[in-house]
C-alpha cells in the first residue's frame, strides 16, 4: 500500500472516465425500469469535471494536446465551475450542458480522428507496422467511433432508446 504507483496521471483520470461511463451504463438499467432517480444534469455536469481535471492538469483535451496555458486553465476551470453548478443546481442549465457536452463529444472526436489519420507519424505508420502499434491505431479508431455515437445520442437525445444508450455507454 505504501508502494508509489507507477501509473500516470493520464492513465488515472482516463479510468475514472473508463468507470464512469460503465457505471452510468450499468445504472441507465435501473433507471430506465424507474427504480432509481435520474438528473441528467448531474450526468453531464460529472462529465464536464472529469474532462475539465484533465484539460487543467495535463493539456489533454477533447480536441487533442495542447500547451497549459493560462488561457487552457482558465477554459478548464470555467468548464468545471459549469459542470458542477449543473449539478448542483439541476434545472437552470439543462440545455446548455447537454449540448455544450455533445459538441465537445461531436467536434472533439472529428479532431482526433483528423489528427490520427492526416499525421504521417501516427495512423499511416502505426498501420505498417504490425503489432501494438497496428492494435493501438485499430482500438484508437473503434473508440472514436463510439464517441461518435456517444455524442450523436447526447446532442440528439431521442434517437436511440435508454437500453440501447446502456450498452453504448458500457461498451464504451
């Protein structure tokens, strides 16, 4: 227990965010069936904190890495101060999280996607190569597919039904 831990800070918060999406997908079961409550505020808001924790602490973002600046730090607290108020004062923000999230899902993931397939050194490489690389790129590729989804279902919320956004989320 004592023992230092030899995971990063990156691998860290993308478990959290691994955990809150099965978990959220787990639960869209009991809740859908009416046996648990639900505020879709505090799903987003949650969402916004976790994405904002890693835009502060390591330049991670959405959109791809960028330098922590003083500018990206104060984007990421203003994301977490959104989110949090989204939960904590369900109601009053509704429209604005879900949206403001499934565009961060939506754009995001097209700037990943355009970043992984236009670089020479990612995609075009990794694909020559068999092995991790070739896994990593495949598995890269997969999950941006599912953000895809994942922001399709947050923006347009009536497309798919609660079950079916359960197992996105726990596939996820």
């Amino acid at each position: 227990m004592t023992e230092a831990s030899d995971l990063s800070l990156e691998v860290i918060l993308l478990l959290i965010l691994g955990v809150f999406m099965l978990l959220f997908g787990v639960l869209l079961f009991r809740i859908h069936t009416g046996v648990l409550p639900y505020n879709p505020d505090s799903t987003y808001g949650l969402f916004l904190v976790i994405i904002a924790f890693q835009t502060i602490t390591m330049g991670k973002t959405s959109f791809g890495d960028l330098r922590r600046s003083w500018a990206l730090v104060a984007i990421g607290i203003g994301m977490a101060v959104l989110g949090m108020a989204s939960c904590f004062i369900p109601g009053y923000l509704t429209g604005f999280v879900r949206n403001l999230v499934g565009i961060v899902l939506l754009i995001g993931v097209f700037a990943l996607l355009a970043q992984l397939f236009v670089s020479e050194k990612k995609a075009r490489m990794r694909l020559r190569v068999s092995g991790i690389l070739q896994q990593l790129t495949i598995s890269c590729t997969l999950l941006y597919v599912l953000t895809v989804v994942s922001g399709l279902i947050t923006t347009f919320p009536g497309i798919t039904t609660n079950l079916q956004n359960a197992m996105v989320l726990i596939v996820y």
